[in-house]
C-alpha cells in the first residue's frame, strides 16, 4: 500500500508540536515545585538521585517542603514564577487533548493499514536500522526502505516514540494521581512506587525532547523544505510552499506559546474556568476509584523501614498552629484537652476526645502513601477512625452534600510562606465516605502525630493530593453547601491559589 | 535530638554560623540576576553510571582509533602512529578505570583531544569520507572518533560544572 502522509496524519503532526512543547513546558513548572528525583518511595532528603534547583535548604533548621520550591523562568517553563497549580491547570488541559488525539491516531493507524509505517514486518527493518545508522554516521544519507516513505531508523525511531515512549508517558502520568496510583496499589508497586514512576515520567520527557534535538537536525539534513512540505501538503511537489505555511504554523505555536504564558501569569482564574470545563468532566469520574492501599511501612524491595524512613523523616509540609491554646494542648500532650467537635447540618452533634476517637477506632489502622501535590511521598501507618463511621455516628441531615474540616493552623500567621486565613478543606459526601477517608490521632505505633505531621488529629484523604489531607484539626462541619465558606472555592489553598477542589490527578 | 534532624550534621559536615545554617541560600546566581544560568539547576547523582558512561566512551575512541588505524585508509602521514597512540591510551584508560576507584576522568580530556586533532588532521588530509573512496563503514567509524571525542569534552565540562558526578565521588547532596 501506499504510505504516503494522510491529512490526519498531518493534523495530528502540528497538533503534536502543540501538545508535546506545552506538555514539556508545564511539565517543568510542575518538577520546579520540587525539583528532586528519587528512586525511594521515601523521599529522603539528600537521596535524590537528580535535583534541578539551585537552592539548598537550611541544614541545620526545620523547613518545609512548600519552601522547597524552585522560581524557573517563564521562558522555560509554564508559566513560570513558582505557579504550580497554573502549571498543573495546563498540564491537565494539554493532557486531555494530547491523550485524545493519541487515541484516535492509534485508532486510524490500526483501521486504514498506516501501523506498518511503525511496526516492522520484517527483521530486515533491524538490520537496514543498522545500516541507515551507519550511513548517517558515515555522514551520508540512507534512502527510504521500499515501499516506505522513510528508512528503516525513521521507521524504528518513530514507531517507539509514537508506540511505546507515548504510551509509557501516558502510563506513568496516570499513574501519578493518588486516586489512580492509591486505587491500583499493587501495580503501583509493581512499576515501582511512586518516586520511580514520577523519575519515570521525567525520563520520558527527557526523550521527548531527545527526539526533537535528533529529529529537527535531521530534517534540515534531509531538506527542510521538501520534508516540511510533506507535512503539510502530504507530498513534496511544490517545497517552498509546503515548507513557507510549516514555518508560519510553527511561528504560530511559538506566538501561542507567549500570549498562553503572559495570559495565564496575567489571570489565573480565568485558566481554572478553562481547566474546570476541558478536565473536570473526566477527573470527576474518578471519585469511582476510592483508595484501597495497604503497605508495609517498606521499600517496595522488601527491606525493613528502618532509622531512615522512620516518623521523623515523614515530610512535614506545613508550620504546627502557634497560637496559646494549641501550644497549650501540646505540652499537656492532647489527651485530656483536645477535643474534636463534629456538627453542622447533622442530627446529633457531638465532641469526642482523643481517649473516645480512639475507642471507636477499635485499633483500626491503615498504612498508606501520601501523594503530596508538589512530588514528595512518604508512607505512614495510621491509626483512627473513619469518617464514614463518625459520620454514621452524627447522622447528616437530608441534603447534606460535603464536609468542612477546619484546623487550628491559620496560614499568614504561621507560616511565612503564605498570606493570612484559616486552613480548611471540604470533601464531597462521596469522598468523606470512602473507606480510607480517616480521622488520624497515631502515626508508625509510635504513638501521638508529631506536631510537623499534623498532631494532635488529622485528616487523611487518600484519593488526593496531600495538601488536602488537613492537619492540626480542630473541628468538623457537615453542611449542605460549601460554595458559600470564604472565596467559596473549598478550601485555603483552592481559595488563595489555583488549586481545584478535585485533587484526584 | 539536634543530629536527628540535621542531614548536614548527620552526613558529619556542620554549617553552622553561616547563613545556610538556618536558611536557604541560591547559588550561582550573579549579582543583578535573577535566576543562575541554565546549567547550574541540572544535578545529578549517578556516579558509578556515569564513570561507565565516561569509561565506555574512551572506549570508543579507541575502538574506533584502532579500527582507523588497522584501515588501509591513512588519514595524513603518520597518522596511523597517532592513531595507536590514541587507541593505546584509551586502553590503559579503560583498564585503570575499570580496575581501580582513580580519579582519571581529566586524564581522559588529552585522549579526546589527541583524537579530535586527529580527526582535525585528516580533514586537511586525505580522511577516511565515502567521497574519498572509503566505505561506509570505514567513514562511520572514522567520524565516530569525532563524535566520541566531543561527547566526551561535553561529558567533562558537565563534571567540571557539577552537573554530573562520576565515582568514587558523589554530590553529597544535603538538600
């Protein structure tokens, strides 16, 4: 059959320079937010095995990971200037169309025959492969395979980005949402864990761009003209053409490229509304996929927790409340003053100690990986109750949509990193129900929650991302709107920055 | 309870009295500047990886010197001394690099460049093209001595610019 560049094919081309460029760039912006790699599911510090900041941290003193961040500039990354929610808005966004159009290319590959410009038929392809490297490195250039509209290597080199590096990235991205990850533990074990798979997810990209700095030498190499042109017209009869409107689409993409990035430094809010209408139709569907982890407090090797990844060196993402009543409560160690009142649009109110939480948990205990929203993980064994049983305990009035847990941290005040207002966050009625959606007062067996880890009770969500998982709780609220509650966005970090409510991706 | 929470104080290096003490500091960013230049934010920790990577492209510089050299295609007069000069030092190279934990890596700086002269050399010369006369291979082979010789020099600025490490050294990273 007659290869040739189908108009699809070409369509999906540009597209593709469209998605990938604007994948690689938010993609960056999100690595910035914590630019350490690692190979442990126990992000360490001072175990990575890669790291793309500049900054070290204090050595000597408590910091946070939300200071952990890096400022790249706009020119690298999307948008730049320490905006991950934005960054992660376009990653999404780019995500959906990129995802789509990949699937619907496969489809066409598979029904109109075009999978063998791909897939090697033969394994005379690996051989000519050999032979085409040899001649590209003799400094010549090999000629198309018969029948083919390139050689052997384009062949080879494009079927594995196209077949295998595209849908490895797919792979490893789904993988790094906490619904999805913390739903499908076991293969995410098996791929892993979580710090392999997000390394993974970088190392692709690292192909990608590979690709393109192989690819677009090569291009000028074969004729700029004359393979741009086949792009474009799907033959090359008339180059200067073909090559004249390549040009103009990718001036285009780079314009796109400006006007999105100063757009969205520009007026965030207005991304969201774009992210919220393209992504959330799909996100939401995943609040089918509730959590149902249970790890070992190990390595995925096997081996023993050990000094390394004890509770200590459970990352702390936030600064413990400063304020009299809480240090009050901390040095008379919680148990007799703390208590955690739970109300609102419920039938019978109540508060319950940390003594009572911890009867009704009945030794329940869960040990789960926390996704944090910048890239750190940690596992920790937990040990409360359910939200679903304190909420069959208080029974939620007809109507009842969402709860609002409330902490005692109030963010301008104790932490420097960040503007004024209470901590809060808000779950959907589904979300609160799912069955490790916990109430935390333990974390390793070794008693009380460490005051950077949340103590003396926390929230625990395991479907999204951690900065979602509450700490320091003070109170528990079950209302049948939460629009209504501040910016009305559902929580500190959806109301002060660009953070979706859904933080299952 | 001090050590426990310090990585620097429990990998046994103390900063304490100097800013980065209680706070973080940015490196390598100019004065008026921003942000530091784009090279300075890629670290990386592969070390035993990366001696290999650095080994094996000596490696090829010497297979490739030495297939050179076996040819019957002299790039310039004498060239073929060179070229086994070359293929000679790649070897004790690899040998002491396998062999050993020596920091050797600067030793192979001369090796790339020896190659790369001669490379420069049989441009001037009568080099091993297929437009004068040799076979693909045979040019193949040739320009890998070019190829290898400049990713080695980019290797080796990467490790002079901390970007990677190579064993027995490490990035000590603190975090």
């Amino acid at each position: 059959m007659d290869l040739g560049f189908p108009w699809w094919l070409r369509i999906e081309h540009f597209l593709n320079i469209i998605f990938i460029s604007f994948l690689v760039r938010s993609g960056l912006e999100i690595l910035a937010t914590y630019p350490k790699l690692y190979r442990s599911q126990h992000t360490v510090p001072g175990t990575s095995w890669a790291k793309f900041t500049v900054q070290q941290e204090p050595k000597h003193k408590y910091y946070t990971v939300g200071g952990e961040d890096s400022d790249y500039s706009p020119r690298i990354s999307l948008p730049g200037q320490r905006q991950l929610g934005l960054g992660r808005y376009w990653h999404f966004i780019t995500v959906t169309g990129f995802i789509t159009c990949w699937i619907i290319y496969f489809i066409l590959l598979l029904v109109t025959g075009q999978w063998r410009r791909y897939v090697p038929t033969s394994w005379d392809t690996f051989t000519q492969a050999g032979h085409d490297m040899l001649a590209y490195l003799a400094f010549t250039m090999p000629h198309p395979t018969d029948g083919m509209v390139f050689n052997a290597l384009q062949q080879l080199s494009y079927g594995f980005v196209v077949l295998i590096l595209t849908p490895l990235v797919i792979l490893t991205g789904a993988f790094q949402s906490p619904a999805i990850a913390n739903h499908f533990s076991r293969i995410t074990r098996l791929l892993g864990g979580r710090q392999v798979i997000r390394s993974t997810h970088f190392l692709c990209l690292v192909g990608y761009v590979a690709f393109f700095a192989v690819h677009l030498p090569l291009v000028f190499l074969h004729g700029y003209l004359h393979e741009t042109s086949k792009m474009v017209l799907g033959h090359s009869n008339n180059p200067v053409l073909g090559g004249v409107i390549f040009t103009l689409g990718l001036a285009l993409v780079i314009a796109l490229h400006v006007v999105v990035t100063r757009w969205t430094l520009a007026d965030g809010r207005a991304v969201e509304k774009l992210h919220n209408r393209i992504v959330r139709p799909w996100s939401n569907l995943l609040y089918k996929l509730p959590a149902r982890m249970h790890y070992d407090r190990s390595n995925i090797t096997g081996k023993d927790v050990g000094l390394d990844n004890a509770t200590h060196n459970f990352r702390g993402s936030g600064r413990p409340p400063e304020t009299p009543e809480y240090l009050a409560l901390m040095a008379n160690c919680y148990e007799d003053d703390y208590v955690l009142e739970i109300g609102g649009y419920v039938e019978h109110p109540m508060t319950l100690t940390i003594a009572e939480l911890r009867e009704l948990a009945a030794g329940h205990s869960q040990t789960t990986l926390h996704h944090c929203v910048q890239g750190f993980s940690s596992i920790g064994r937990w040990r409360g109750i359910a939200v679903a049983d304190l909420l069959d305990l208080v029974k939620p009035l007809p109507g009842a949509t969402d709860v609002v847990y409330t902490s005692f941290q109030n963010m301008g005040r104790d932490d420097a990193l960040y503007e004024g207002g209470t901590y809060y966050e808000s779950t959907p009625m589904v979300e609160a129900r799912m069955p490790q959606t916990l109430i935390a007062f333990e974390l390793n067996d070794e008693g009380e929650i460490p005051a950077k880890n949340g103590a003396p009770v926390r929230l625990r969500l395991e479907s999204s991302t951690g900065f979602r998982s509450l700490k320091w709780l003070e109170r528990i609220e079950v209302v049948n709107r939460y629009d209504i509650i501040l910016e009305g966005r559902g929580g500190y970090f959806e109301d002060t920055d660009f953070f979706d409510r859904n933080q299952l991706i | 309870m001090e050590d426990e929470n310090s990585p620097a104080l429990r990998a046994g290096v103390d900063f304490r009295g100097t800013p980065n003490a209680t706070q973080p500091v940015l490196e390598h960013i100019k004065p008026g500047k921003k942000r530091a230049p784009f090279w300075r934010y890629i670290r990386i920790n592969l070390p035993r990886t990366t001696r290999l990577l650095i080994i094996a492209v000596i490696a090829v510089i010497g297979g490739a010197s030495a297939s050179v050299a076996l040819s019957n295609h002299e790039p310039f007069l004498y060239a073929t001394h060179a070229l086994w000069s070359v293929c000679g030092a790649a070897a004790l190279f690899v040998a002491v690099g396998l062999l050993t934990s020596a920091r050797i890596w600067k030793w192979g700086v001369p090796i790339a460049l020896s190659s790369l002269l001669i490379y420069l050399g049989g441009l001037l010369g009568n080099a091993p093209y297929v437009w004068n006369g040799a076979s693909v291979v045979s040019a193949a082979i040739w320009n890998l001595t070019l190829l290898a010789s400049l990713a080695y020099l980019v290797l080796s600025w990467a490790l002079r610019c901390g970007m990677i490490v190579a064993a027995p050294d490490h990035q000590h990273f603190l975090d």
